[in-house]
C-alpha cells in the first residue's frame, strides 16, 4: 500500500524516511517538554508549579465533582475504571503537549441533553 505514495522510493528509502521522521518527531516533543519544565520550574511559588504540573489530575477531580453533582457517576465505578478514565485525561494532555493544540475530554453521551423546551431528555454517565 505504500508504494502508491512512496513517490518513486523503494522500500529501504521509505523506511529510512519513516524512521527519520519518528527521530525528529521523539527530538521535538522532548524539546518542547524540556521548555515546558523550564517554564514551570521559573515560576515563583510553589503553589503555581504544583497547579501547572498536576493540571490532569486537576482536571480529572473537577470532571468527577461536575459528574457527581448531576449522579453522572454509577455507584458500581470501580478503582480501575476511575484510573482508566484518568488515563484518558492523560491522554488528552500528552496530545496538547506533543502538538501544541488543547484537546478536551468529552462524553459519547452527554451527561445532559435538553430539548429545545429546556426538559432533560438524556442522561449519559460518567465511566470509561
């Protein structure tokens, strides 16, 4: 499938290119995470780099709070569903990391969904 778009490459030149390509792609989110952690390690207080270094874990208890709040959470969540769900925020930040870009963590099934006359119509839950 690749020689259709190997531009008149053999196989060895191909991969070469694919493997230059995973070098540059490692060096620069290493770069990036370098400048993050000196950007971070330059803040004054202590309580302004703890908030920037544990940003997912923030984001993942405010998402609980929000979900508790509605019984968005089943009583029948386990230990290891809470950690996959965290992982998913994990996720979520190592991809606005390694691109730059914010990603947000959003639900299949919205944990409200209200018609036009404003009556709640759906309840999805918050589980992984």
């Amino acid at each position: 499938m690749l020689d259709k778009f190997s531009c008149g490459m053999n196989a060895a030149e191909v991969a070469a290119e694919a493997a230059e390509t995973e070098r540059e792609t490692d060096a620069c989110e290493a770069k990036r995470k370098a400048e993050w952690e000196a950007w971070v390690d330059s803040l004054p207080t202590k309580h302004q780099r703890y908030f920037h270094r544990n940003r997912v874990r923030r984001t993942f208890e405010a998402a609980m709070v929000r979900a508790n709040k509605i019984n968005a959470v089943p009583l029948w969540l386990t230990d290891e569903q809470k950690r996959q769900i965290f992982q998913i925020y994990e996720a979520s930040e190592a991809l606005h990391m390694a691109t730059g870009i914010p990603h947000e963590v959003d639900h299949t099934i919205q944990l409200v969904g209200k018609n036009k006359a404003g009556d709640q119509v759906i309840c999805g839950l918050h589980v992984p």
